[in-house]
C-alpha cells in the first residue's frame, strides 16, 4: 500500500513537471504571427488573468473543504471533548502530498511560461529604433539616433519597436513603463536594455521602480506616443534648435 501510495505521487508530481515546457510553450506565439514582433504584453496579461483565476479556485476550493470539516467535526453539546483521528501512513502522505503537488504544479506552469515569455522578450526586434536613456537623480534623458535630447519625456513613433539603451549617472534606478508591462535596472559603469512596441497612439506612465534617494517618488516621466508624421517633424525641429 505505502509503496503504491509513493509510486502514485511521484508519477504526480512527474507528470506535472513534464506538463510546464508543454503549456508554457503554446500561448505566445500568436501575436508574433500577425506583427511580427513578439510583443509580450499580451502574453503576461493572459498569465495574470491566469494566475487570478488559479488562486481563485484552488482558493475557493480549500475554503469549502475547510468549512465542511468545521461542520463535520464541530463541537455538538458543550462538554464534548475531541478525539484524535490516527491517520494511516498512506492517508497521511495523501494529506501532505496531494495539496503540496497542486499548488506546486501551478507554480512550475506559471514559472514556465514567464520563462518563455522572458526569454522571447530578451529578443530586441531588427527593426527597433534605438534611444540611449541616462538616468540621474532624480531625472529620464533620452537621446535620439540624430543627437535631440530631451529630459523626462519619450515621444516615440507609433508602430515601431523601441528599444532603450540604459545607464546611470549615479545610483540604480529602474526603468518602469507599467502599461507595456515591461522594467529593467539602469546603473552605472553597465548598459543594459529594454524595449517596448507602442502599438497606439497615446500617452503612458514612466516611473522609477528602484529606491533611489529622497525624490525617488518624483522620479516621473511621460511616454508620448505620437503619429509617424507628427513624430518626424518635431525630430526635425528639435534637431534644427541644437
Ligand atoms: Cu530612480
């Protein structure tokens, strides 16, 4: 019996970390099909969405067995005293091993897939236009390919990757544009980057995500996403006033 109980949960928990590269491979691939760019913001809302509805039904779950074992096992006159229940070793490793391989399960699914997403995103697109950003206490400086600066707003065209090439004056700070879900560490004496597809025109979020001294909290900054046209003169202007 004890030996059928453990070759059950191993084959389990195997079958279970087998499962993770399979599922983690199958979602992100769609949107690269149609862009071209393998653009992870809608895969890592999908495994947000994801992740809320798994906690939520192993959540509700473990409540209503929880409260059936309150009622089932509830005190019925006022001097009732309890007796202990004496597991068997194999209802024992059953109660041990059967919730732990669950929740351990959807955790290897989801590492899994932010893993493949991860790796898909370290990919810059070939056809990014690249941005140097140095940030500074407490400010974002972009310059552009043509030499423009500008001091904590991003205009970018729509429609075009972008990718940040990234370091700091003085301490860590990291650059953080929730909307695209996207953040990565600048600092100094090392380059590092990120990139981002700005599908729409509008406007979005820049912040600090590193404790970085007394105006962390000021350290803000707009990402404006503008019309192709309307990007190019302002490139052009700019670069006419230096
Ligand atoms: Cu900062």
């Amino acid at each position: 019996m004890r030996r059928r109980i453990r070759t059950a949960s191993t084959a389990l928990m195997t079958l279970f970390i087998l499962a993770v590269p399979v599922l983690a491979s199958s979602e992100h691939e769609s949107g690269y099909e149609k862009t071209g760019i393998a653009d992870p913001v809608e895969g890592w809302n999908h495994l947000w969405h994801e992740m809320l509805w798994d906690i939520t039904v192993m959540g509700v779950i473990f409540a209503l067995i929880t409260i059936y074992f309150m009622w089932r096992y509830r005190r019925r006159f006022p001097q009732q005293e309890g007796k202990q229940v004496k597991l068997t070793f194999a209802g024992m490793m059953l109660w041990a091993l059967l919730p732990a391989a669950i929740f351990m399960a959807d955790d290897l699914y989801l590492a899994g897939k932010t893993w493949a997403l991860y790796n898909t995103y370290r990919n810059v697109p070939e056809n990014s236009m690249e941005i140097k950003l140095e940030s500074a206490m407490w400010s974002w400086n972009f310059t552009y390919p043509n030499g423009v600066q500008a001091t904590n707003e991003l205009r970018v065209p729509v429609g075009k990757p972008i990718v940040m090439r990234m370091k700091s004056r003085d301490v860590i700070h990291s650059f953080y544009l929730p909307d695209f879900k996207v953040k990565e560490d600048s600092m100094p004496g090392r380059v590092t980057y990120l990139w981002f597809y700005p599908k729409e025109v509008g406007e979005h979020v820049i912040t600090c995500a590193e404790f970085c001294g007394v105006m962390h909290s000021n350290m803000r900054g707009t990402l404006i996403i503008m019309p192709v046209d309307e990007f190019n003169t302002w490139l052009e202007k700019e670069k006419a006033n230096i």
